[in-house]
C-alpha cells in the first residue's frame, strides 16, 4: 500500500493506493491543490492497467495541475483534448469554493466521490457527485455538474473501481485522514485491479449555525 498525505489553510488530504499485482505502477492516480481560489480535488483511473494506464492518467493530472483554477466541466473537456492520444481515463473532479461554502463535482465514468457532511444536524448526510457514462479521450458525455453545500468537517471521498462500495456505513469522520483513508482501502479493496481510495476534509469555513 503507498500512502501520501498534505494539510493546507482549506483542505486536509490522505490517499492510499494500490497497483495491481505484478504491475510496477498504478493507473489510478489523485490530484489536490488549493489556494486564495479555493481548492481542486480529483481522482484519474487510467482504462486498464500497466505503463499505458499510468500514462493516460498522468496526462490528465498534467491539464489539472496547469488548470486548476477553471471551473470542472471546462477541466474534463481539457483533459478529453490531452488524452486523445492515449487510451483514456475514467475522472471525476470536485472544486471547493470558500467564498460561498459550496463543492462542484463532475464524473465521466466510475470514479465514485462521496460526500459526508459532519453537522449531526445535516440533511442527508451524504450526498455522491452524479456520474456520467464515457471515457475522457474517447468518448466524452455531455458534461453535468452538480453542486453541493459544504461545512468545516465535511468529509469527501473518491475511490476507484478496485473498491469495493460501501465503506461509508459506519464511518467516522473524527478520525485522521489519513487513517481513514488506509483503513478503507485495506478493507475494501477487490484485489483484481488497481485501487485508490482519496479522503479530504474540508476546512475552508467554520459554520456559526
């Protein structure tokens, strides 16, 4: 298992991964970054797995480090451009804007993102960014966005198709990032392909409600 983790002024993130066995290098691969803007967190799966796979992602984790501050959907449609040449990846992004406690997330293909708000009072309690079927390079779908309310302690997580679901039933919010992250992951993890799994924890503004 690799595991990485960073805290900034916004956000606070941990990633666990694993590469298929036999494979040096995973396809699955994570991008977070933050600034005075706000912050971006995503997650790339490269189609398949190998040295092909790896590319295909790190050339999506290229347009969004050079483009981090534009809005998600305008963010997929560069990646579909950069990718072309490649054999494609599933994405999914999520921005964090403080100035309005808001989350935009936007999915071409099954890269899941999860949102567990931690307000007890908090309804619903999760909510997931809307996925639309279609591989980034390939064949791209018409892009929807859909945006989200966001507190101080809410929590997002992404994980690739090498989890499995339902890691959310019972979890703790209170616990690190980083632990949370690794746990899911050895937990969950299918085994049969690569797998990642990306916490965040949103620290952009503390609610007085």
């Amino acid at each position: 298992m690799n595991c990485a983790s960073g805290h900034g002024e916004r956000l606070e993130w941990a990633v666990a991964s694993l590469a298929l066995a036999g494979e040096a290098r995973s396809g699955d691969l994570h991008f977070v970054t933050e600034g005075e803007w706000g912050g971006l967190a995503a997650v790339v799966d490269g189609v398949g797995h190998g040295e092909e796979a790896t590319a295909a992602a790190q050339a999506a984790v290229a347009q969004l480090q050079a483009h981090a501050r534009e809005p998600v959907t305008a963010l997929m449609q560069r990646c579909h451009q950069a990718l072309k040449s490649t054999r494609g990846a599933v994405i999914t992004a999520v921005s964090f804007s403080p100035e309005d406690s808001t989350a935009t997330g936007v999915g071409v293909g099954n890269v899941e993102a999860v949102l567990l708000h931690a307000r007890a009072a908090a309804e619903p309690k999760t909510e997931s960014v809307l996925l639309r079927g279609g591989v980034v390079g390939s064949h791209l779908p018409p892009l929807q966005a859909n945006m989200f309310s966001i507190d101080y302690g809410d929590v997002l997580i992404f994980s690739t198709d090498g989890v499995r679901p339902g890691f959310t039933g019972g979890l703790s919010l209170g616990v690190p990032i980083r632990a949370m992250a690794e746990r899911i992951l050895k937990d969950y993890a299918r085994g049969n392909d690569d797998a990642l799994v990306l916490a965040v924890r949103y620290l952009g503004r503390q609610s007085r409600g």
